[in-house]
C-alpha cells in the first residue's frame, strides 16, 4: 500500500463548491513530490476554497509542509483561500512549531473551514 | 484552534488578494496580466514601496523578480537586510505599458491611477503595520506624499507619515531601475552606492532585523576571494541572508559570485574577527563564588542598562532567579526573567529566544543574563552549553546586545571554567574586567565542544536507510515506548529522526545509519551520513515560515531535550536525545543498549501516531 494516498473531491457548502483534499497516511519527503502535482493539478484549477484534510495523516515532514505552503501561495496569488483541516497532535504541533499555523488557517473540522 | 485568530493577518491578505482581483478602479486593468499584490512578511518592521509591476512581474506574478528586481535583492544584502523579512509591494498594482513590436514598454502611471490604487496601498499598510517605509522612486513618493513630492527630499532621513490608518515613519531613496539607466559605470555604480546607503539607513532606523543566515566562513575570512559551492535550496539570488537555506560550504577560492554577496560574507566575517570588545557587542563571562556576590553583580549590570533605556533579560536557574530578583527590588517589573532549565534545556534553542527579545524591543540595546552552565549538568550538556556559548559570538556579533554570563566557580569543575574563558571574549571576576587571553582570534569552536562525539554503546546496533523513512519512523517510535517515553514525546523523537533522515535523502547520493541506545535517564538516536553541514548556527535560528528550507533541524533542536551534531570530513553526526521523565508511563522493557537488525526481523509494534 501506498505510503500516502489523496483523495479529491468537490463538495458544496451552502451555496459554494469547495476543492477538498483529503490525505492520508505519512507526508515526508519520499512522496512530497506527488503531493505538490496533486496540489498544483488542483490549485490550476483556480477554486475560490480549498481545504486539505489532515485528519487521516499519520506523520507529515517539512518536506510536506513546504508543498502545502507553496500551494499556499499561489492560491493567495490567484485570490483562493487554502485552509487546513483537522491536523493530529503530531502534525498540529509541526505546524505550530514552525509557525506555518500563522499562514495558512487551520480549523478543528473541514465543516468549520467552509463555514462563512 | 480557530482559523480567525490562527489564519490572522494571512486570511485577511488572503482576502484583499480576492477583492483586488476584480479590481476596476482604474483603467490599467484592461490590458494587465493580474493584479499583483505585495509579497513578503505579513509582520515586517520594513516595507518597500516601487512603482508598478513590470513585464517580468506581471509575467510570473511576484514583485521585483526583473532585472530592477534582481538590483534590489543585491542592494538589500549589501544593506544586511534579508529580502524574506521584509515586505515588498507597488504603488500600482497593475502593469501599464505601450506595445513596441512585441515587447511592451513600461509607462509611468498617471496622477489619477496612482491615486486610485492608493486605496489598495493602504490597506497593504494597514495590514503589515510596519515600523518604516522605504518609498522606491518618485511614484512610490506621489502615493504617500501626493504630486509634489521629488525623490531628493529627505533622501536617506526617516520622517513621520501617515496614509490611511497606518502611522509610522517613512524614507525616500531612489528607484533601482533607475541606476539601470544611469549613463555609463560610474553613473550607476554610485547611484547603487547611494541606494545601499540608504537601505541600510532604513535597516538602522528599525533596529537589527532578524536574518536568517550566517556567512559559514566566518572564522576563516581574509579577505574578498570565496566561492560559495553545495546545495542552495529555493535557488534564488546569491545574498550572504539566503545562505542557511540548505547544506552549503564556503571556501577560499576565485570568486564565482556577484560582488554584493562577496562584500556581505567580508562584512560579516570582519566582525566575526574582532575579538568583539572594541565594538557594542561584548559577552562576558561573570566568574562568582558566593551568592551574594552573584545577585549584586548582575542587579548592578541589568541597572546600569535601565538607566540607559536598556531592555533587560535575565535567562538563569530559579534559585538565580529569586537572587536577583531580591537584588533588584522594584527595577525587577523592568526585566525579563526566565527559568533557564526550561528555556536550555537543550542549549540549542537559546539564541533564538534571545533574538526573539531583541526583535520585540525593536532595536533598543539589550542586556541578557545568561546562564546555560551549572553543576549538575551531564557531559554531553556541557560539551553543547560550551557550543553555544561559543555561538553567541557569532550570532549576535553585529547587534550592540551586551551579554553577561554567570559561572559558578564554587560547584563548577576547572574544565568547565577553563572553557568559558575560550567562550567569552571579557572576563569579569571581583569586580575587574579584562580582555581573555583564551579567547581565539579569529573567531573559532573551541575543541572540545566539537570533537568527534564518544562512540556509542558497542552492542547498539546501526540500522541503514535510504528511502525507507517509514520503517526509521516505525523503529523510532517503537523504541521510544520501550524505553519509556510518553506517546507525545515518542512523536516529538519520531519527527526529529525522521527529518535528520530525509536530509539523507535530499542532501546525499548515499545511505545513513539510525542507531538507537536508551538508559533509566534518556533514549538517544543517532544519525549518521555523508552529507556535510557548514553553518554552525543551523536550527538555532527561526526560519522564515514561508521559506523553501531550513526547517528540518529547527524542529530537532525544538522538540529534543538535547541535539548534538558534527559535522566534516568525514560526513555529519546528528545526536538527539530525549531525558526520560518521572511522568513518562509504561516503560516496558530493562534498560540497556539496545541491539535490533530492523531487515530480518521488522518490528510489530502497533503506532499510534
């Protein structure tokens, strides 16, 4: 089995359709590389939102992170808004530690990321 | 965690971004790319201001990245600002430009559209909330000041302005496009010469800001002829700032760089040389024996600072604490103090939280009471306390940080105290200072803080890893439990080996070996590979959140108890340890060294991660 898997889809919250990334398994550096393609396939696509789940992510590395934060960019270059979604401890406190949490929104639910 | 407080300034660029997008407030949208937003800090002291997007910018979608741009990122090194701590915008958002055969030409944006986009400026403003503003060009100067506005008024002088709801000072200094079209060498070399001058006004006027990077061949530069070789992650322009992002080595050898980094490196490595008593800079070690004489000493240092409108940090153990604390009376409120067994626990994390002091009291002079060495500390503590010791002359070189370290000579071992004499520049015992003779000049590691490490236990055996990260993870996390470390702290060493490991990975063409021993006390992973470290300050410093690299060994030194690295010839050895805890619950397993062969016999443990 894959070490991470990711999942699209394009849900809607009340009236607006979301791009939703779920991730699952272990982020590092072995797989950042078909992160950032899934990431940039979807940030091409110029949606207003985009969540990424985290709750299925065991382990993420900064590798990972650095993927998510340039796709963090170019969705506030192309006026989209990326936020991030129920992180476990572990990952919560990486984003913490290196302030990526300052950045990019984290929320407790993919619900509470697209409300309002 | 709320996103509202959390996202904070980032969801609110996020959303201006969006506005602006759709932006109609002038006709230059009709014929532009995109709106190009600022780009950089959201909380930066600095913000620059040009003209509008050029066709490179409008073209890729960032600001300064043509050839105006390129002249600005020399002109900041040169100026010792880093490029990703300030925040860098237009006065017009939108590219405005003539068709000449298939190039387009830049035109000046007009009063009106200047005036128009103002609207988006001021918000950029009042978002950052930045200290000083730096006005690029006469259009840069029409946004803030309107049309009578020339580049020459208080070229270089920081002066108070307000636009909108942000208040601050601003200063002016010319364009750098317009030293591209000075009229020949002369003309440009010393327009360039005058906008460094003024950038590194502006950098004054907002106190040291914090870089990111240290020139590696700071103890060993002569003079201007140095090659940068290894691996610049993020490969942007070639300032001496952007070196930490990655493995990289600097030696003595024909220029291969541009002349601004060069200039940089002989800048910083010049102060590095000085024996650091002549300038502002001065670390002393404060050799006592009685507490009494401790508290007193170091009230009437932290007073002497007050009185000048000094910030005041005093980072020792608490009995320390409470000593001077008493000594200091009602001058106590006016001070900073923390537990330093928390704070250097690992030693590695100190000159941040001084830097972060420094950066909060934009620029005043500081005084920090630092006391990383006491008595009951283990070997391998003391080896990393004289480490960092011996790095904050480096680190803090080039700041006026006054900085006075406390050694017990009542309980601490002679070594120990010869160390600090290597460590510190000034010596300061019965109430007389001098110059230490110890002190190495130019600047240099003393040796037995960088040593090669005692080998580890000889049953402990080395696990090899390429690629199989998950499997080092799984080894990690399952030893860590077996010695007795809490689940979250289990994760905490799991991140930590992990990302030493994926430096193997990103750094070399080669393997690296995990082993891993653990005691009563402490489970400690060792790392090893081929790759080759220079920047002695790597992890020790904050990496920009939005950069490309130098994350991996911040978060070690962040989350381990203690992090011991060397690095040469012969590869790098990285030694991260976790203390285990009283607290720390079900310790399954004897102590011992451990001895595992991970390939023919994979472990089962269930993760939890």
């Amino acid at each position: 089995m894959d070490l991470l898997t990711t999942s699209v889809t394009t849900p809607t919250a009340g009236s607006e359709t979301f791009t939703l990334v779920e991730l699952s398994g272990e982020a590092d550096v072995t797989n950042s590389e078909m992160l950032r393609e899934v990431l940039e396939a979807e940030v091409a696509k110029e949606p207003r939102t985009m969540v990424i789940d985290l709750s299925g992510l065991r382990f993420m590395d900064s590798s990972a992170l650095h993927v998510v934060l340039r796709a963090n960019r170019a969705m506030d270059r192309q006026g989209g808004v990326l936020a991030l979604a129920s992180p476990r401890e572990p990952v919560a406190k990486m984003l913490r530690l290196t302030a990526a949490d300052q950045l990019i929104p984290v929320y407790s639910s993919v619900s509470e990321a697209t409300a309002g | 965690m709320t996103g509202a407080t959390q996202g904070g300034r980032a969801a609110e660029a996020a959303r201006l971004a969006t506005e602006a997008a759709d932006c109609t407030r002038c006709p230059l949208h009709e014929r532009a790319t995109q709106v190009l937003f600022g780009e950089g800090r959201l909380d930066a002291r600095l913000f620059l201001i040009g003209e509008q997007p050029g066709d490179q910018e409008d073209k890729q979608g960032h600001p300064f990245v043509g050839p105006a741009g390129h002249v600005l990122d020399r002109a900041l090194a040169e100026a010792g600002v880093d490029r990703d701590h300030v925040y860098l915008t237009n006065a017009v958002k939108h590219f405005k430009w003539q068709a000449r055969g298939k190039r387009r030409i830049h035109q000046r944006p007009n009063g009106s559209e200047i005036r128009a986009c103002r609207h988006w400026l001021e918000a950029e403003l009042a978002l950052v909330r930045p200290r000083l503003v730096v006005l690029l060009g006469a259009v840069a100067g029409e946004s803030v000041f309107g049309s009578r506005y020339r580049v020459g008024e208080h070229r270089g002088e920081p002066r108070d302005a307000a636009a909108g709801d942000w208040e601050g000072q601003v200063l002016g200094t010319i364009h750098p496009s317009s030293i591209l079209r000075g009229p020949d060498e002369k003309a440009r070399s010393d327009a360039y010469a005058g906008l460094v001058a003024d950038l590194r006004a502006a950098s004054a006027a907002v106190g040291s800001l914090p870089r990111s990077g240290w020139c590696a061949g700071g103890w060993v530069c002569t003079c201007n002829a140095w090659v940068v070789r290894g691996t610049m992650a993020g490969n942007r322009s070639p300032g001496c700032a952007r070196w930490s992002r990655g493995v990289w080595s600097v030696q003595k050898a024909t220029c291969r760089l541009g002349r601004a980094a060069l200039v940089q490196a002989s800048r910083r490595c010049g102060v590095a040389d000085r024996p650091a008593t002549a300038g502002r800079f001065r670390h002393l070690a404060f050799f006592y024996a009685t507490p009494g004489g401790y508290a007193t000493e170091i009230a009437e240092f932290l007073r002497a600072g007050l009185a000048a409108g000094e910030a005041g940090f005093v980072a020792v153990p608490p009995d320390g604490m409470a000593l001077v604390k008493d000594a200091l009376g009602a001058d106590a409120a006016h001070v900073e103090f923390a537990d330093m067994t928390e704070l250097g626990r690992n030693p590695g994390r100190i000159i941040v939280r001084v830097s972060d002091f420094t950066s909060k009291h934009h620029g005043r002079p500081v005084r920090y009471v630092g006391e990383p060495v006491w008595a009951s500390r283990g070997p391998a503590e003391l080896r990393e306390a004289c480490l960092h010791e011996s790095l904050i002359n480096l680190a803090f070189a080039d700041t006026s940080a006054q900085i006075l370290c406390p050694y017990d000579t009542s309980a601490l071992s002679a070594d120990v105290v010869a160390d600090a004499t290597r460590t510190h520049p000034l010596l300061l015992s019965d109430g007389r200072l001098r110059t230490s003779p110890e002190y190495a000049v130019p600047f240099r590691i003393p040796a037995n803080c960088s040593l090669p490490l005692p080998p580890p236990p000889p049953d402990a055996m080395p696990y090899t890893y390429r690629t199989d990260l998950s499997e080092v993870r799984t080894l990690v996390y399952k030893h860590a439990r077996d010695a007795g470390l809490a689940a979250a702290r289990a994760n905490d060493l799991v991140l930590a080996v992990s990302e030493v490991a994926a430096n193997t990975l990103r750094h070399t063409q080669s393997t690296g070996t995990l082993t891993i021993w653990y005691d009563d006390d402490e489970i400690v992973c060792e790392v090893h590979d081929e790759g080759v470290i220079a920047d002695p300050l790597v992890g020790r410093r904050r990496p920009s959140p939005d950069a490309d690299g130098g994350h991996g060994l911040w978060l070690v030194h962040q989350v381990c108890d203690l992090v011991e690295l060397r690095s040469g010839d012969k590869g790098t050895t990285i030694r991260m340890h976790m203390t285990i805890e009283g607290g720390d619950e079900d310790a399954l397993t004897s102590p011992g060294a451990l001895s595992y062969d991970c390939r023919a016999n994979p472990p089962r443990g269930r993760l939890v991660w």
